[in-house]
C-alpha cells in the first residue's frame, strides 16, 4: 500500500530527530549494510537535497526510515536490504537533481542565504514560510523537467526572501528606536515635548529610507535610528519635568537652580566665578574658550620635548574631565531650553524655598567631591540620583579584570557611606569602537567585576547592588575624537536613596 504523504512526513520528521550514528548503531551487524545509504545521504544533505529535490529526497528518506525500523526491531537483514538500496538510488539522485537546481536557482538560492545571515526565519517568518513554500515547488517543477513552470515559482521565492532580509535588516536596526518611540506616545509625551518626539520620528524615517535605499551599507542608517532612539528618550525627560512642574513637586526656580548646577562645577574646575544675573550664553561662552585654550595648549605639548610627557598627560586627563562637565552640562541646558518653552504661566509657585530633605541632597555631591581628586571621581547630582563616575578606573583593553590598588576604587567605600541603605546600580559604558554586542558584553563584564568587588569587600548586601552594561548606547562625548572615546569609556556608580 502507498504510503500518504502525512504518514511519509512524520517518518522523515522521526529520522531527522534521531542522530544518524545512533541509528546505524543498532547492532555492530547492521552498521556496513547502512553505510552506503547513510553516506549518500549525507553528500545529499550537503547539496540541499532536502530543498532541492522534494520528489526523491522524501522518497529516499522514507525507505531509509523503513530499514531503521526493522533494523531496530531486530528484523533480518534480508528483510529491510531492499528498503537501503532503495534508499541509497534515491539519494543519488536526489543528490544529482539538487546539483541541477542549484546552477537553475542559484539567484534564489543567493537571496535564501542572504535572508538567513540576518535571521530572517524569525524576525520575517511569512515572508520566509512563503519563500520556502515557492522555492519548494519550484525545486519540484525543475525536478519533474517543467521548468517553465518553476521559472515563475522561483520568482515568487526570491521576491519573498528579499523582502524578509529588508525587514530583518530593519529588525535589527529600528526596533529600540520604534520601541522607545511607541512607549513616548503610550505615556502620552507628546502633550509637553511634541517638537522632540516629532524629530525623533523624523529620524527613525529618515533610517528606513536609508535601508530602502541600500540594506548593505548601514552605517548612517544605525546612526539615525540611534539619534531617534535618543530623541524618544529626551522627550520622556522633558515630559517628566513638566509634569514634576505641573503637579507642584517642583516650581520653576527650582528646576533652574538645578540645572545650573554643572555649569558651576564646571566653572569651579577652571577656576572661574559663576555668574547669572545676565543668563548663560556668557558664562558658556568663557567655558568653551577656556577648554579651547587647554586643547590647543595640549596639543602644543604634544609636539614639545620628551620631559614634558609628565606635564602632557595632566594636560589631557584635565582636558577629558573638562569636555564631560561640559557635555553634561550642554545636554541640561537643552532640556531646560525646550521645558521653559512649554511652561504654562502660573504653572508653579515662584519663591525659592526646598524642603530639608532637598538640601541634604544637594550637600552629598560636594561632601563626596572631598573624597576624591579630580582624576580619580566626578560626582553629578541628577534629580534624586546621585552618580559617582569612577574616571580614574580604567580596565586594561579588551579585559574586565579590575585593576588591583586602584584609588578611586577604594575611595569608593566612603563614598558609599554617605547613603547607608540605598540602592545601587553599577552602569558600564564603553565608546564606539568595535561592535555594538561586543562592547555591550565587555561593559557588562566591568560593571559585574566592580559589583563582585562592593559586595565582597565594602559588605553591601547582593539584594541592593544591580550591574549593567549599557555598551555604547549613551555616551557623553563625541566618539569622533580620542578624548571623546576616553570619556565615553566609564564606569558610572548611581546611588538611589532608599
């Protein structure tokens, strides 16, 4: 009786899950009668004849199948030998139609390719169904001599596996900036930060067109879905202050005084008074004149005489803490820029009055910034978060070991002491040299091997200790230049009050 084409696929799903050396094992008497069958199965294998020959491959399987059985069931080889030499033709010619279909379709077979490097049997499943189910049919016309038939079919299957690459590539590539746009719009951030939200998906077009426009070349596209995700993520911030605004927990002078904060320590490194009374732009424009000047004589001593290394390498450590002051401190005032664009009159209280618990806050960073030298920690106040950023940790390249006897890092647990009880979390960050998902594995390395280190030797307990490695998803430096790169390489401590 002819056996059904179900029955006949759920044989052949039976075989592939059974390793083929365990099969011919059954007895040291039937390992050299399925020798031959199995090697011309492999060499079928190896053709895609599993793709490629979809008449004779499952035939061939079926019998294999068949001989298994009996062969297991301990039935005499006079039996079931029928069944493999069946089974071994079948594969040999499985084996020569897939050599045929594959110079007939290799542009389908290209796209297949293509389409399975970027994953495409799971981040474009109908698209891929539908380019196996084609390539299928195509494979079986060829086999059959029909191939004007399975000109049409192979088409469709290349169609089909094209456009799953596209949109696996733009899997890969979107998904956290669309995702981080989808959470802005189910928060409702548009009502307070719609000009940043509208640049963010700005972007995130501009990045889909670019993938249109060439899926090999992604380098400008991973550029704009990373500034759109970015931009998501500012509105959010923007979103969440008006509303810190609009509920009263914090009136505008507040929010003022708070965002001058980095501009006074950053001030306070060049040895400069802050002043106010007549805005920002003067006082930014003395800060970026100051740095430029320490640059250009940093790059003057670069070219000076070897004794000066010493006077060098101060120069650019001072450079770098300087250019992340004023990095930070540029990101705040943007955001304070677009807030008070969106202020209501009236929508806070004027007067400057904090609450006790505020101003012991605020003290932290500067009782901490005692601790430490300037190359060795940055303390930043953000909000209720304080953020120890360790600069003088630095892992050795490519490595997470924690250098031994390192200053900042046994500073640290003093550091710590001014928040008994509060969580913590571990961020490492690295620049953008190298890939993404190795820097971001790297980062989580370093951020473990420092939590390893405040557990075990500082005794804060494991329960309030978090590390994560954020890669290069969020850098506070250009990554254009060295300096940049070096300060995009941290490790920040964020200290959550309890």
């Amino acid at each position: 009786m002819r056996t059904s084409r179900k029955s006949l696929a759920l044989l052949i799903c039976l075989l592939a899950a059974m390793p083929i050396e365990h099969v011919a094992a059954q007895s040291e008497r039937d390992q050299a009668l399925f020798a031959g069958a199995k090697a011309a199965r492999d060499k079928a294998l190896e053709a895609k004849a599993d793709v490629l020959s979809p008449v004779s491959f499952p035939k061939a399987e079926g019998n294999y199948v068949r001989a298994v059985k009996s062969s297991e069931r301990g039935t005499q080889p006079n039996r079931f030998t029928k069944q493999l030499n069946k089974a071994e033709v079948q594969y040999q010619e499985a084996l020569q139609n897939a050599n045929v279909a594959q110079v007939a379709l290799a542009d389908v077979l290209e796209s297949r390719a293509a389409a399975a490097k970027v994953d495409a049997r799971s981040r474009a499943r109908d698209l891929w169904a539908g380019g196996e189910r084609y390539l299928g049919m195509a494979a079986k016309l060829f086999e059959q001599g029909r191939r004007g038939g399975g000109t049409k079919e192979a088409g469709i299957a290349n169609t089909n596996y094209r456009q799953a690459e596209l949109v696996s590539i733009k899997a890969a590539l979107l998904t956290e900036a669309r995702n981080q746009i989808a959470r802005a719009r189910k928060n409702r951030d548009e009502r307070y930060a719609s000009l940043t939200l509208a640049k963010a998906e700005s972007l995130l077009t501009q990045a889909d067109r670019r993938i249109d426009q060439d899926r090999y070349s992604t380098e400008e596209a991973e550029r704009l879905a990373y500034e759109a995700s970015y931009e998501a993520r500012h509105a959010m911030d923007i979103s969440k202050n008006v509303r810190l605004l609009k509920d009263g927990t914090r009136n505008e002078e507040q929010l003022i005084l708070h965002w001058e904060e980095p501009l006074k320590r950053l001030s306070g490194l060049l040895q400069i008074e802050p002043r106010f009374d007549d805005g920002y732009e003067k006082l930014t424009s003395t800060l970026e004149e100051q740095i430029t000047g320490l640059q250009q004589a940093g790059e003057q001593l670069k070219v000076g005489q070897k004794e000066q290394s010493e006077i060098i390498t101060g120069q650019q450590k001072e450079l770098v803490s300087l250019r992340r002051e004023l990095a930070n401190m540029k990101l705040e005032l943007a955001q304070m820029d677009e807030l008070l664009v969106t202020m209501i009159p009236g929508s806070g209280t004027s007067g400057a009055n904090t609450t006790g618990g505020a101003s012991e806050s605020r003290s932290n960073p500067v009782s901490i910034n005692n601790l430490f030298s300037r190359d060795e920690a940055v303390v930043l106040q953000e909000n209720n978060r304080t953020i120890i950023r360790l600069v003088g940790l630095e892992f050795p390249t490519g490595s997470s070991a924690l250098p031994k006897n390192n200053s900042a890092v046994r500073k640290l647990r003093d550091g710590l002491n001014f928040f008994p009880n509060s969580y913590i979390t571990i961020e490492g960050h690295t620049d953008s040299q190298g890939a993404t998902d190795q820097n971001r594995r790297l980062s989580q390395s370093r951020a473990e091997a420092l939590r390893t280190y405040v557990v075990n030797n500082i005794g804060i307990p494991e329960s309030r200790v978090t590390a994560i490695g954020k890669g290069e998803s969020q850098p506070i430096a250009s990554n254009e230049t060295m300096a940049g790169r070096t300060a995009n390489r941290r490790i920040d401590v964020v200290i959550l009050p309890n």
